[in-house]
C-alpha cells in the first residue's frame, strides 16, 4: 500500500506547483512578443505599449500556389506612452507604394514585424503577429 504512495507523491508534487498562463495569446519572450487581435505588450524598462489592433492588408500569395509576387501583409498598431497615442502600420516587407515599413523607431526602440499568422491557404489560426523589438 505504501508503495503506490510513495509512486505517486511526485505526480501529485508536480501537479500542484504546474503554473497555467493567464494570458494565451501574448507570449513573451526576450525581444519577441506574440500578439493576438487585440492584445498588447508593455516593451522592457519602457512605459511604452504596443497593441494589436487589425490587420490592414494580406495579399500573401497562397501556401500552395505559385505567385509571381509574395504580396505584402499590413498590421495597425496602437503605442501608447503615457498620454502620447500613436497608430502605425508595419509590414511583412519594405514596400514603398503603399508607404510602409517592416520596422519602425519609437521612445528608443526598433520594432520589426516578424510574422502574421494565418498564412493564405494554411491551416486556420487565430489572427496573430510576432514582433521583435530592440532597444537603441
């Protein structure tokens, strides 16, 4: 009888010190932050804040197609700073007819549009972006 105690006492130790993430959809991870519709990231030793908040665009070209362009996809954020609120769009790559970046400097920090998920034409996901964000 003491043997299935002493079997399942780490089981049991595990389970009660497993810690669940509140927020799912924001990862963060060193200099990079996954984002869901919506969701923000407080950037390190700053008071700045970067929302999520739509995206603009997606002509990516379709996972299992051939394209003769990779098309572009264009996220809005929101960075807020104390009073100061900024809307900024970053792209998946430099593309100067619509006027946009893939990065863009703010209170200090270079911030890069890594990712935007759903690709066209793969599986569905929840809409997310990865940023990656530096300080100067």
């Amino acid at each position: 009888m003491n043997y299935k105690l002493f079997l399942m006492a780490p089981a049991i130790f595990l389970m009660t010190n497993c810690k669940t993430k509140a927020h799912n959809d924001v990862q963060n991870n060193d200099s990079i932050a996954s984002l869901g519709i919506n969701k923000t990231v407080t950037l390190p030793d700053s008071k700045t804040k970067v929302t999520f908040t739509s995206v603009a665009e997606d002509s990516r070209c379709p996972a299992d197609v051939t394209c003769v362009w990779e098309g572009i996809a264009v996220v809005d954020l929101k960075l807020v700073n104390g009073s100061e609120t900024r809307t900024v769009q970053l792209a998946t790559k430099d593309f100067e007819p619509k006027n946009v970046k893939k990065s863009f400097l703010y209170q200090g920090y270079t911030i890069f549009l890594k990712d935007v998920k759903p690709y066209p034409g793969g599986k569905p996901e929840p809409q997310t972006i990865v940023l990656k964000y530096q300080k100067q």
